[in-house]
C-alpha cells in the first residue's frame, strides 16, 4: 500500500468479509486509521463509490513487487487509457497479477482482453505462505534494486558498485542499522579519504584512493537500504546530498593539500580557489538553465552524471596507483569551467531559438 501511494494511488479497496476485516485491519500497520482504506463485501460496491471510467490499479494474490514496476504498469496505462494492462507474477505457479485500467473494465472484463506485459526483472512475486516464499521474496527485491538505478548510473558504479551493494543491502535490511547510518559512517569514510590525501607520500594517497572507492560503493547502500525497509524520508534524502557534497569538497581540498606538500608549488593554493570559483559557476549556470529551459537541462545534467557519476573513484585509484594524482587535481579544477560554459552555451541557444521566457520564482 505504501508503494501504491507513493506511485499516486489515493483511495484502497479492501474485499473481506466482516469476520475477516478486523485482523486484516490490525496487519495495516500506518494505514490501519488511513481514511481512504475501505472495506467491502465485493469490489461491485466500488462502483457505487467511483465513476465506471476512473482509472484504478488491483492486484490478485500476496505480491511483492518494486515501486518501478508499478509505475511502468501506470505509464504504460496512461498511454492506452481505455484499456487494461497486466503483469502477471514471476512464480513458476503465477499466482498473483497486478493490472490497471479503467475500474469498469477492471471488475468485468468487458472490452476486450487485457494487453499482458512481460515482468521486467524477478518481480512481481507472489506469496503462498510458506516460509521460503518470504526469503525469495526479499532476495528477489533486493537483486532488482541494480534494475531500479541502472537508468541513473554510470559504467562502473552499474557492473561493479551495484553488484556489491545490493548483497550488502540485503544482509542490513535484517538489522536494525537505519539508512541514516549508513550514510553517517560513509561520510566518516569519506572525509577519511579526505585526510589521507592531504598527505604527500604515494602509500597514504593510495590507501586513500581505495577508501574513497569503498565510500562511493557503499554510497548506494542508503539509499537501498531505504527502499527495502520501506524508510526513504526527505531528511534522509537531504541527508545524502549534503553529505556527499561535504565528502566532495573535503576530498578536492585534501588532494589539493597533497599535490602542494608533496612539490611544494604555491600553484596548487591557487588551483583549489580556482576549484571553488568553478563549483559556484557550476551551481550558478545550472540554477540560471533550469529557470530557462529545465527539461533539457536535466537531460543534459543526467547525461554528464551517467557519463562520469562516480567513476572518477576508479580514476583516482589508477591516478594513485601511478603517483599521477597531480592530473586529477588540474583536470577537475577546470573542468568545472567546461561545464559551466556548456550548460550557459546551451542555454542562450535555446531562449534564443525558442524564445523561452524565464520561469517565475
């Protein structure tokens, strides 16, 4: 139901019996006073209730499944919203569905048969209540977190960070470790990281460079321990943000401390203001872009992030691995300023070429 309700559904009906409706209610956890559940008899009484065309989603069986899949199945009923679309569950028995359509069609059938999807992944999986159901259940949800992400990620962190931190998800989400945690003792990793590269000797700046890979791993920890225990919040969202920006800033300052004490060239003071000038340009012309022309900027922005993301740790660790970590330094501090001066490119062609008026604050 959660899932449900964060994919847009407001209203849930229930169908039980009155001797069946107070355990069920008590198994409602949050929803158990939600004022929008409703029990009945029989799913024709929803029409009492609801138009005939309004666009509703039922399920059949105990299923788990990702909150991807259910907002696929919504989009994929927006584009034919006359009609019905289905997924049925992964289990060899296939004892579970999920459709949507209109709620009409939904209780008759009328119109025509339903357009069946194939499962995109393990789930949905349907439950018989045996106890190896439940495992298979949670294994499958916790392998499909790599499918949920795969859009946003970039090459390493999708074929390496992603097949490590889902197994690592898995085996937190039997204990009682919360997300926000996890995002603290990354933080600590990665201001770690910071530290040691500050320092100018090869040993500490590669050990440095490996702790700051295993911060970016477990840095999608968080976030799916959050989906699997059902705990994603904004403060935990915020949380992240602010963390990882943290972590970035200390990590450039760090390196930068480092290329300075290890050749003892003033050059490197002045490369980490220039570094902090790009970052503000950076953040300048992205919030000047998305007042323009937001769309394409979150396309672009996207673009950048699944090219690169977090792959430059890998970079790092090569760069250590060579003692050639002066490169990363020179490289970021003015690549910011190509970035910067591409999205602002980008931007006056298109309120040039489309006559696009900024947007309100």
């Amino acid at each position: 139901m959660l899932i449900c309700q964060r994919a847009g559904v407001k209203r849930f009906f229930i169908e039980a019996s009155e001797a069946e409706r107070g355990g069920l209610r008590a198994s409602l956890g949050s929803f158990r006073d939600h004022p929008e559940v409703n029990f009945v008899g029989s799913f024709a009484q929803v029409l009492e209730q609801m138009p005939a065309d309004a666009p509703c989603v039922a399920f059949r069986g105990n299923l788990v499944l990702a909150a991807s899949q259910l907002r696929g199945l919504l989009d994929s009923h927006a584009a034919r919203p006359g009609g019905v679309v289905s997924v049925e569950s992964t289990d060899l028995a296939r004892r579970g569905s999920v459709a949507a359509g209109p709620l009409g069609r939904l209780l008759d059938g009328s119109g025509g048969p339903a357009t069946r999807l194939a499962p995109s992944g393990q789930l949905p999986f349907a439950l018989d209540g045996r106890a190896e159901d439940v495992r298979e259940a949670e294994l499958r949800l916790a392998r499909e977190l790599r499918r949920e992400s795969a859009d946003k990620d970039a090459l390493m962190a999708r074929w390496v960070d992603r097949r490590l931190s889902w197994r690592i998800s898995y085996r937190l989400a039997r204990t009682a470790i919360t997300p926000n945690q996890v995002t603290l003792v990354n933080t600590a990793l990665g201001l770690l990281s910071a530290w040691l590269f500050s320092f100018a000797g090869y040993w500490p700046r590669l050990a440095a460079a490996l702790m700051f890979l295993v911060s970016v791993t477990l840095d999608g920890v968080d976030g799916e321990l959050a989906r699997l225990k059902m705990a994603e919040s904004r403060w935990g969202a915020r949380l992240d943000v602010f963390t990882d920006n943290l972590v970035h800033v200390a990590l450039f300052a760090g390196i930068m401390a480092g290329c300075y004490r290890a050749s003892s060239s003033r050059a490197y003071i002045y490369l980490l203001a220039i570094l902090l000038v790009g970052f503000g340009l950076c953040a300048l012309t992205t919030w000047r872009a998305t007042r323009v022309n937001g769309e394409q900027t979150e396309r672009f922005i996207a673009q950048v992030e699944r090219v690169s993301g977090r792959d430059f740790a890998y970079l790092l660790v090569v760069l250590a691995l060579f003692d050639r970590v002066y490169y990363f330094a020179w490289g970021t501090a003015f690549g910011t300023y190509v970035f910067a001066l591409v999205l602002w490119w980008m931007t006056a062609k298109g309120h040039g070429r489309n006559g696009i008026q900024e947007r309100p604050a």
